[in-house]
C-alpha cells in the first residue's frame, strides 16, 4: 500500500522523465567451484568451473576451463554485469574460500589446473567499490597450498579450517589478524584422536564463542551432521556436539559441496553430494538448541559446488552448480528464497521496483526529491 502510494503520488514526475537504461543482458556461464558473497545491493560470484568448451567461452576464455572473472547481480535492477577490476586477480579459481568483508572481497587458497598441482595460500583482496584486487602481504606461518577449506571471520581475525592439497586431507586450523597480518598455526589442546575427521569442501558456522564444522569429506565419503564439531575459541579445544533430529525424518542427510548461510544463530545448509546422490533439501540448525528443522523448499534443481549468499535482510541466493553426475553438466541459474519474514520496507521496495522497474535510471538528485531514504538510492545506485 506504501509503495503504490508513493507511486501514486508522483506519478507526474516519472512520466515526464526520459529514461536511458542500457543493460547488459550477458550472464554468467554455468559453472560450479565457484564462490559468492552478497551485500544490500548486490551479489558478487568469483572464478568457478566447466569443463565443457562451449559453455565456458570457447576460443574467448584465456583461461579456460576455469572462469577468471568476478561477476556482480544487482538485485534493484535484476542485471548481471561482469565486473572490470584493476590489479592482480587470483589464479587460483576452484574451490576457493571468499567472504565480505565491508566492502572488502577476501578470497583465500583455492585451485588451478591441474587440481591438486596448482593451489594457492595467499589472501587476495578485492575493494567492491574501487574495483581493485590487492595482495594482503602477511607474515607468519601461512597455511599450506590447499582449496576446499572453509573460512569465517570473528572479531577482526580470519580462521580457516581443513582443506586438501588435491592428495591429503586437513584438519588444520589457522587464524590470520586482518589488523597485523600475521598467520598463526592454532594447535589445540586435544589429543590426535580426538580431532574433527579430515576433509574438505565443508561449511563453517560461528557464535562469537565457537566454530561449528558443518558436513564436508574426502571424494570418497561425506561427513554425517548428528554429531557436529566445534572449536572453542576460549579454551583452545575441540568438542564434539551431539545435534537433535527432526521428530519425523531424523537428520539430514551427510553431505560435502553443499553451501551454508547464517542469520543470527540459525544456520541454513542446502543442496549437497553425500556419495550417491545430487540433494536439493534446505535444513536449519539452531545454534543454541543444536535442533534441526527441515524447511518445506526445496532448491529447484538439485545441486553442488554451487554457492550460496545471505542478504543482510534475510534473503538467499543461490548459483550455479553441478546438476548431473553422470552427463558432468552445470547449471549458470540463480534463484532466491526468503529465510526470514521480509521486514516492510522490503516488502515495499520490491513492490515500488517492481511498479517502476526503470528507476535506477533516475539521477541521484531527483530519487532524493522523490522521497527515497539514502539507504535506497545507494542500492540502486
């Protein structure tokens, strides 16, 4: 109702406006391996995977048949644009880890070809709004070359966990202070037996107190999830959580290459391979009651080596994937699902995008003269 209103009233004004909306209808090619991150305004999809020749860009992708490339969705305009950045992109474009921080992409480890042969250690930095990749010179014990790891930050420190260096599996947990730079090699105070399994391909979850591992394996087995492990970040230690299933259908089924998104201390998997079959089911974990709930949606093709992103407001996106074992076939579709009750200036932003899809054409100036907040017009912006 407030969005058709304010449609309504200044309906003279966007009539008597000369729209020129150029947009590139390109989008990304389908792949898997890849990572996204996403803020208010947009999703950012880095580097990825297809072995098919065509749908990799042929004779055009120099670097074929990995995707050097950072793509932005933005979500106003429902556009896709290939990003042109300055600096030094990362090489290594294969299960790498990436998360936003501020406007700050960091992307870490991760693979070339030959998988396994050609990994990376180094965090490369990539300013959102400046359009310029940087190498982070840090100092300290870096982690060995691996991709699969996973990686979440707390407190200004940056901790990633596991991995493979394409033949042997990590439990290796590393911290890097993104105020010194410095790597250490955390050792916690656990017997060897007592450790999480290796693997790669996993998913992290924290409380500002914990680590949560979430699934993962090795390419021959995947991890079940009614026991999960988590790190104390106070004592130093591993422990193992014993989780609570659904009343009816028990736990979720194990699974790596899936993807993982956090609100507040709700964790959501989705998707996933757990050895036999491509999954599509969506779960949630409560990171207080260690209770899983299964969700009636499900993503619309099954999927993994896809990746996923959580909007500061609650909505996920998720692209691309591998879709077919068999045939070796990706998939290039987004789609969203709400993970939380749209507030209402959602609700009205989506519905006034959607009576007047051509607004992020208008000047700055001239949104503010027509009522919009700052925080909207620097989404469309």
């Amino acid at each position: 109702i407030l969005a058709e209103s304010f449609f309504s009233r200044n309906r003279d004004r966007f009539s008597c406006c000369a729209f020129f909306f150029f947009v590139d209808h390109r989008t990304p090619p389908a792949r898997s391996g890849h990572r996204c991150v996403a803020d208010n305004a947009n999703l950012y999809v880095f580097g990825g995977y297809n072995p098919d020749y065509d749908e990799s860009g042929g004779s055009e992708n120099e670097d074929y048949p990995l995707f050097r490339e950072l793509w932005r969705y933005h979500f106003a305009t429902g556009c896709w644009q290939q990003i042109q950045t300055k600096g030094y992109m990362p090489t290594e474009l294969a299960s790498m880890s990436a998360v936003l921080h501020g406007n700050n992409l960091l992307v870490f480890g991760g693979t070339g070809i030959p998988f396994g042969e050609n990994n990376g250690n180094d965090v490369h930095v990539c300013n959102v709004n400046y359009k310029r990749w940087s190498l982070l010179n840090c100092r300290g014990k870096k982690p060995k070359r691996t991709y699969g790891q996973a990686m979440v930050i707390i407190n200004g420190f940056l901790y990633v966990f596991g991995g493979t260096t394409g033949y042997i599996y990590s439990t290796d947990l590393h911290r890097l202070d993104l105020s010194t730079h410095e790597w250490i090699h955390l050792k916690p105070n656990n017997p060897p037996d007592d450790m999480p399994e290796e693997r790669y391909r996993h998913e992290i979850a924290q409380d500002g107190q914990r680590i949560y591992i979430l699934g993962g394996g090795t390419s021959w087995t995947s991890y079940p999830l009614d026991k999960i492990h988590a790190y104390s970040l106070e004592t130093n230690s591993w422990e193992e959580i014993t989780t609570k299933p659904h009343e009816k259908i028990g736990y979720p089924a194990p699974r790596r290459c899936h993807s993982c998104v956090q609100i507040h201390n709700d964790v959501f998997i989705c998707g996933g391979y757990n050895g036999e079959l491509i999954l599509a089911d969506l779960w949630k974990i409560n990171l207080h009651t260690f209770q899983w709930s299964k969700l009636p949606a499900e993503m619309p093709e099954p999927a993994y080596f896809h990746c996923a992103a959580v909007t500061p407001s609650g909505c996920m996106y998720i692209h691309g994937g591998v879709v077919n074992i068999h045939e070796n076939k990706r998939t290039g579709s987004l789609f969203r699902i709400w993970l939380t009750v749209p507030s209402l200036l959602e609700l009205c932003w989506e519905k006034l995008l959607k009576a007047f899809p051509h607004l992020a054409s208008l000047p700055a100036f001239h949104l503010f003269n027509l009522g919009l907040p700052l925080e909207l017009v620097e989404r469309l912006k």
